[in-house]
C-alpha cells in the first residue's frame, strides 16, 4: 500500500481496521484533558475495561463464600488456572497440556532453570545474546555462582558487529558452533527489548540441540505481540510476563512452556510444592510428590487468584481475536509508523531518525527503537507532557509499540505532528 502523512488518510485506515471496535474496551489515561497516545504496551499494557467485572467476581466470591470459594464459586479457585490453558496454548503455538501461568517472569525462569541447566565441569556454558534485559544477566549470574562457576567464563554472550546494532543469525549460529560440547543451555530474549529484533527462534532451538545443549526463551516482549510456535520449533521452555502486550496489570502473573517430550522425565529436577501434585491426589496430604502430568507439574505454589482475574480476562480477548488478525494489524500500523517517522524526518533540516529495529518484517513485532540524533532526553519529556506516552532508554532511545488492540493509525498521524512540533519549537 503506498501511504499518505494525512489526516484524512490514517483515518480511512481505521475505518477499514477490523479490530477498531476494541480500542473501545480499553482506558486511556489522559493529559491535559486528552487521550493520551500511548506507544508503552511493550511495558505495561492498558488495561481492558471487562477486567473490573473479573476481579469483583473474585472478590465477590470471596466476601459470600470464603473459603468454599475454592469449589464452588462459578469459576472454582483450586482450578482456576486450567482455565488459560486453551487460550495460551494458541498464543504461544503449543499443546493446552505444555502452558501453566503461576509466579512471575524471573522466578519462573529460574524455577525452570532447575530442570535444564544441570552444569557438570565438560558441559556449564550458558549462550545468551549481548545487552539481553539486565533481570536476565542478573539470574544468568547468580545461576552460574549457585553452580559454582565463574559467570565469566560460563556465560557466553552474542556479540553485535561493529557498527552494527542488532545480532546476526549467522553470528548466533557459529557461537554455538564455536562453543560446541561445552554448551549447557542457550537462553535468549525472543524479541530484544532494546532494539526490538525477533530472533530466527526455530533455527537457534535446533542448532542449540544438535550439541546436546537445551534452549529456552524468555518471551516478555514476544508472547501477545509476535507469532509464536513453541511446540512445532521443539524448544525446550520458555517463560513471559503477562502484563505487556497481554494487559494483565502491573507485575502480574508469568505464564510458561516445557515441552511435552519431557513431561514424563522422571530424571529432570524441578523443586516441587503441593499444587504441582497430583490433582485427584491432592488433598489425601500424602508425603511423596507425585506430579500432575504436563506443564501444571512443575506448580510449586497456591495460585495468585486476584492476579490471575485481570490476566483470565485479558487472554479470553486474545482467543476472541486471535493471533492472526492481530499480527496483520500490527504489521500495518508498525509500517504506517515507520513511514509517518520518514515523512517527518524529511520535513525537518538536520533532524534524523534512525530505526534500530530491523526494517524487515520478519525480524520485528510492534515496536520500533528509534535512535534521536541530536536530540536529548528534553525531547522525551515534551512528548509526555503532550500526551504521547513512549519509554526513553539511554543515551537518547525512544521505544514505539502500536500496540494493535488499542492503537489506531491516526494516533500514529498525530504523534507524528507533535513530534515535528516539538523538534521546530
């Protein structure tokens, strides 16, 4: 489609946009009495109007039935989270039997780090990709110290080129290589959150493997924004956050993966806890851990039901949708952002754009790393106070997510607009 930086033409585009309806089930925040444009869905989703009704459900349950609640409220507490298992399983591409939700990202991770990263002193090397999210580097290192080796010798980062800001598939492919019988675990970010690269996950996972090695995905910034086949790719776990793209709320409940091939692993470690027991078994109190076969076997804990009612809302949205016309609209609107930011940066003498995020479309979900060239964080600070909500990363980075539930073309005009704006003034 050849695109136009007019009003009159973003909003044709929303006329034709078949999820338009939805940018209503949402609350927008508002600056200066205006709806703001809001571009931090990669950080903290909106939150969808139907969720209230999900939680005063629980809330109501509990205040009439307390502890019966966990039996015999309308969506009974003690299984509650089986509930998600349909609807994640299409958003990640994988088996209801292979997706839990329970925890939150990084305890999950390093919870699934029990099972598959087991070092022995020929095989400890972690492979992860350079500036990955600094929670990541965090348990990457205390994991490797738990093991008892040095982080630098056993975690192994991917290297940009010089020059160059994201990582190449084939650099990813000869460090594997390169590590080769050494290698315990590839652990990597399936959308960096700095450039927002998509990485060739179904090429890493088999290259991972063929030396031995297990591969796992973080997915905070890939799950609810990227096409996802995590069973077909044959990774071994992933994890993500629920409160991005998904919408769940602030630092809400994780979701999970663990491939079925080793859901009957009787060798695999994993720490156990009573909810990752036996299901029919459950309440017989029995002293040996038996656990529920799938991925809801690796539960430790009583499940979070307030945290989990925004998130049961929130994927029940995606499962009226679907991943498939929501990628299409982000693929459109990410395009249409990228040409309103080109259209600008050729309005303005001596302003350059430069988009981090790789300009192909098989590389990148909704977000757009834009690189400010001589402009400040000043810049950043003028679009909030305008109404345009984006995330500022060091030294002068902003971050763009059109998320699709909620965001329309014309905002994309108008951020473009303010933009100019503010760079002339």
């Amino acid at each position: 489609m050849i695109f136009e930086n007019t009003r009159e033409f973003a909003q044709s585009l929303d006329a034709q946009d078949e999820l338009r309806k939805y940018r209503d089930e949402f609350y927008f925040p508002q600056v200066n009495g205006k709806q703001v444009i809001y571009f931090t869905g990669n950080s903290l989703g909106l939150q969808p109007k139907r969720t209230k009704s999900y939680v005063d459900e629980v809330m109501s349950d509990w205040a009439n039935l307390a502890v019966e609640g966990h039996f015999y409220a309308d969506k009974p507490w003690w299984d509650y989270q089986e509930r998600f298992a349909g609807p994640l399983s299409e958003i990640v591409g994988a088996k209801p039997a292979e997706v839990g939700v329970m925890n939150t990202l990084t305890v999950n991770l390093h919870l699934l780090m029990v099972s598959f990263y087991n070092p022995t002193p020929q095989k400890y090397k972690i492979i992860c990709e350079e500036k990955a999210f600094p929670s990541d580097q965090y348990m990457f290192q205390s994991q490797v110290k738990f093991h008892g080796y040095d982080p630098k010798d056993a975690i192994v980062e991917i290297k940009r080129r010089e020059g160059e800001v994201n990582i190449r598939l084939e650099d990813i492919l000869a460090k594997i290589d390169e590590v080769g019988n050494e290698l315990a675990l590839v652990l990597i970010g399936g959308v960096n959150y700095y450039t927002g690269q998509v990485f060739d996950m179904k090429t890493i996972t088999a290259a991972g493997q063929k030396h031995g090695a297990y591969v796992g995905w973080d997915l905070a910034h890939a799950a609810g924004n990227i096409k996802l086949e995590l069973h077909d790719w044959n990774v071994d776990f992933a994890a993500w956050c629920s409160y991005k793209y998904m919408n769940s709320g602030p630092g809400n409940a994780s979701g999970f993966f663990v491939h079925e091939k080793h859901h009957n692993d009787k060798e695999l470690n994993r720490f156990a806890g009573w909810y990752g027991h036996n299901k029919e078994r459950r309440f017989k109190m029995e002293p040996d851990f038996d656990p529920v076969h799938g991925a809801d076997g690796w539960q430790v804990s009583n499940l979070p039901i307030l945290s989990l009612a925004p998130y049961l809302a929130s994927v029940e949205m995606f499962a009226e949708v679907g991943m498939d016309k929501l990628i299409a609209k982000r693929n459109h609107i990410t395009a249409y952002l990228e040409f309103v930011l080109h259209e600008i940066d050729k309005e303005l003498e001596g302003a350059e754009f430069e988009i981090l995020t790789p300009a192909n479309q098989e590389e990148r979900g909704c977000q757009l790393s834009v690189y400010l060239h001589g402009q400040g964080r000043d810049l950043f600070e003028k679009l909030m106070k305008n109404g345009v909500i984006t995330d500022w990363r060091e030294p002068n980075v902003i971050r763009l997510a059109p998320a699709p539930f909620y965001c329309s073309f014309e905002d994309m005009y108008d951020f473009g607009q303010i933009l100019k704006n503010l760079i002339v003034n």
